[in-house]
C-alpha cells in the first residue's frame, strides 16, 4: 500500500475533496479497491501537504528573521568605523591639535577598542610625524593666505619660548605661529612684510609689536607704499578700569551698610525710649551724608567712564559716525575726572595716538568709496542708526526725527537702485572690519594654552599640527557656522579631502591639487 503512485493520490484527493455524489464510488470501481481506500489515499496526501506547510512556514520565518538580521547589520554598517592604526593616529593628531593629551587620547581609544589600542608612546610619535608633515606642508597655504590677508592681530604668546601669533581677524585664520627665542621688533616686521595687502594690525601695548609696526611702515614709506594703520586694543586699554570702578563701588557699599546700621541702633534706642536719642541721631545723619556722598562719586564714577567708552565706539551714542575729533573732545573732558590714584595706566592708554586710528581708517575707507556723497552720506547714516536701535525708540522728539532720517536714506539708496545697494553693502562690510581689539588672538591662544597647560614643552611642530587643524576646521556656532579659516580667507582647497588626506600629500602633490582647485568665493 505504502507504493501507490503518487497521482493516483492526487486523484483520490481531488474525487473527494473536488468530486460530485457518487464520483468516489465510480472511481473506487475503476481501479479495483474499496471507498475506504480512496478516503484514506486523500487523507494522506492531506497530511503531507499539512506536513509540507509547516516546513513552508517555518522556512518563510527564518528568511524574514535573516532579512531583519541583514537590515540591522547594514544599518550597524553604515555608521560603523574601522579604527585601524591609522584612524587611531589620526585621532591623536586631532586629540594633540585641539589641547587633549596623549593618555586622555589613550583612555578614549580604551573605551572603543578595550586593550587593543596604540601605545601612548607609539600615539605621541604618529603625532610628531603629523606635525612634521604639517610644518611641510602650511608654507604652500601660507603663499595663499598670506596675500589675502588685510586685518591682522598680532600678540605674544609666552610658552617655554615666546610664540609670535598673527591671525587673519575676519576669517580668524591664524596666519603664523612661530617659535622663537625673542619677539623684537625686528621679528614683528619680518611677520609684517609676509603679508604684502596688510592694511591695518590690531596689537596690545608689547614694545616689540610696536617698534615691528613701526619698522614696516618706515619701509613702506620709503617705497612710496601706503603706511600700516597701527590700532591699539581697547580691550586691553579698557579693562583696567574695572579696578577703579569696583572699589569705589565698594566703598560706597560699606557707607551704605554703616548708615543703615546707624539707623537701625536709632530706631532701637527710639523703640526702647533711651536717652541717648540725641547722639545716636546725630550720628545717623553723619553716616547717611557719608552714604550719599559715595553714592553720588560712584554715580559721578560709572557715569564718567560709560562716556568714556562711549567716546572710543565706532558710532556715537546719538546713531552718527564717530571721528577722531568728537572721540578726543569728549575724552578731554571725562579723563581729567577719572582719579590718577584709580586710573592712571588706563588714562595712559586711552591717550595713545593709536587708540583712535581705526576712526581715521574708517573715514578714509568711506571716502574712497566711488559713489556719489549723498548715497554714501545715506548708506552710513542709515548703518549708524541700524547700529543704534535704541534712539529710535520712545516718543520723544529726538527720537521721530531719527525715525525720519532712516526713513529718507532708505528712500535715497531705494531711488538708486543697484548703486544704493552695494553703497550699503560696501558700508558695512567697512563697519564690519572696524576691530577696535586684538582679542581674536586670544581665541587662537587659548587653543595653545589647553596644550600648554598638561605639557612642559611646546614643540614647532605641535605648532604647526595646530595651525593647520585650525585653519582646516569648520566653525559650529556664530556667523562664521559652516565654514572654514581658509574658505573665509578664500584659500583653494583639494575638492574631497579632509585634513586628514591632506597630510598624507607630499608638497608637490598639494601645490598640484592647489593650483586646480577651486577658490571660494
């Protein structure tokens, strides 16, 4: 029985499952055997289709759970990293670049890699090899850099040796970083004449940066060259003042706190019907005149200073252009004023020619505009008092009559057209470029001093692993987010590669990528 033919199964199936009354009867006959035999044929091959199914099924879930399995391991894929050698050099490269030391590099890779990472010794030498090829290799953007460089800061940087930084201030591409054994002037002029478009150089009050300065437009001079607009920093200039302001202010906050004592013994010897009324009275009032004295010099004091400060700005407190001549009269009138026991170095400062020279450069950028004067008068009018928000407000008179001059310069450059246009547009790129500080080094610097800070010794070659990550790394937050130092200062760069990519050019390569790339606009 167990030979039968596998369609005679079929049939049987088919005649009971599919047949009319009477078509099992009639087949049973034709072959020679019972019903029972053709029920039982059919019921058969119903088990082993019922059987067959559940294999089916079984193999359709394990194709769908392996599918589910291929799609997370594509997913895991797509994400992943191979941290081979390589990668883990470049993450300490990086890692030395940004400030973080060699074991925290170390204990990062731990966590990735659990006892299979580099060395820390083996790190720090795929570092140094990084610097080298980057000191290599930043001489080919420094031909790029260095003659599109305007505005510049300059400081000195104290490190076992002193470190001369220059920094491109609106790209805030760090143009030079060099180790040395002095910062002379001299040394500041041979940084100074790399960069043969500087227009004007934002310093502190260093001598070396000042006799370097000097040097360079004395050169320039000879040459028949426009001289190097010299700006002092007013953020150096101002700050000491803060010494000044908070002791008077400290002063003024004990008498407070005296004569409210006073008051209170007063009230205390009232409520309890002493005597002694008479002189603690008297002393009340002596400690509330001394209280609103110091009250007023403190007032008289922040007051004075805020008109200082106020007098160094590129627009005036009213929304018009600042000059030199406005600047210096009200500094002649607040000075005098300010104690020399409290602010006698910052009064030095102040008094510096340099101090006011952006004003000067300002003035003279405007007038060389080719436009005509009444579309440059309106484009800087209408800077100034978008600068100013402030005096636009209220319901005073001054107030509607500013109103109604930014309303007259927005209907002289609309009448112009195209030229109203780039009028305000150049103003303000002036406007933008009026540093009145060199603290856009310190951004550079403070990236130094994470490094110097864990480490006793600061290398040429870390120098130059640092400059060229910085120049190459893209800004997260600000007005300058999603772009680079070299894009900014309009540096080609090779279409595709990383920084990363980049050291692993020699410098012919790179001058070859360079010369075909693209400049940004």
């Amino acid at each position: 029985m167990g030979m039968v033919a596998p369609q005679q199964r079929i049939a049987s199936a088919y005649f009971v499952i599919f047949g009319n009354y009477g078509d099992v009867s009639r087949y049973a006959q034709e072959r020679g055997v019972c019903r029972q035999w053709v029920y039982r044929e059919a019921g058969w091959l119903q088990d082993l289709l019922a059987d067959k199914q559940q294999q089916i099924q079984a193999l359709q879930q394990r194709v769908r759970e392996v599918e589910q399995q291929n799609a997370a391991l594509e997913e895991r894929l797509a994400v992943s990293v191979v941290v081979d050698e390589d990668m883990q050099a470049q993450f300490a490269a990086v890692g030395q670049a940004t400030g973080v030391s060699l074991p925290i590099v170390w204990v990062f890779l731990d966590v990735l890699l659990r006892g299979q990472q580099l060395s820390v010794a083996t790190l720090g030498r795929r570092s140094q090899a990084a610097g080298k090829k980057s000191g290599q290799l930043l001489p080919i953007f420094d031909e790029w850099a260095q003659q599109r460089a305007r505005d510049v800061a300059g400081d000195e940087l104290y490190v076992n040796d002193p470190v001369r930084m220059v920094v491109e201030q609106e790209s805030m591409c760090w143009l030079s970083g060099r180790l040395g054994a002095a910062v002379d002037g001299e040394g500041w002029a041979q940084e100074f004449r790399a960069l043969p478009k500087l227009e004007q150089v934002a310093r502190d009050g260093g001598k070396g940066l000042e006799k370097g300065v000097a040097l360079v437009n004395a050169e320039r001079q000879e040459h028949g060259q426009p001289l190097v607009v010299d700006k002092g920093d007013h953020f150096h200039a101002l700050r000491g003042a803060g010494v000044g302001l908070r002791r008077v202010q400290m002063q003024a906050t004990k008498a407070l706190a005296e004569a409210e004592k006073a008051q209170q013994e007063l009230e205390d010897c009232q409520r309890q019907g002493e005597l002694r009324t008479q002189g603690a009275g008297k002393h009340a009032a002596t400690a509330w005149r001394k209280a609103e004295a110091a009250m007023d010099l403190w007032c008289q004091r922040e007051c004075l200073w805020q008109q200082t400060k106020e007098a160094m700005r590129l627009v005036t407190p009213t929304g018009e252009l600042n000059t030199r001549q406005h600047a210096a009269a009200v500094l002649a009138q607040t000075l005098p004023q300010l104690p020399d026991s409290d602010f006698a170095k910052t009064k030095r400062q102040i008094e510096k020619p340099e101090m006011l020279s952006y004003l000067d450069h300002v003035q003279e950028q405007i007038e060389a505009l080719s436009f005509p004067e009444e579309v440059k008068q309106a484009a800087v009018r209408q800077e100034c008092l978008r600068r100013c928000p402030e005096v636009l407000k209220g319901e005073s008179t001054q107030a509607a009559v500013n109103r109604g001059i930014l309303l007259l310069c927005a209907v002289i450059l609309s009448k112009t057209g195209a030229v109203g246009q780039q009028a305000l547009v150049a103003v303000r790129d002036i406007f933008r470029r009026a540093y009145r500080a060199s603290s856009l080094v310190e951004c550079i610097n403070s990236a130094v001093r994470m490094h110097q800070c864990r480490h006793r010794k600061m290398t040429q070659g870390l120098l130059d692993l640092k400059r060229l990550y910085w120049n190459c790394h893209t800004f997260r937050t600000g007005r300058r987010r999603g772009t680079t130092p070299y894009g900014r200062l309009g540096v080609p760069w090779p279409e595709g590669l990383r920084w990363w990519d980049v050291l692993k050019l020699t410098p012919e390569q790179l001058q070859d990528k360079l010369s075909t790339a693209k400049t940004p606009p």
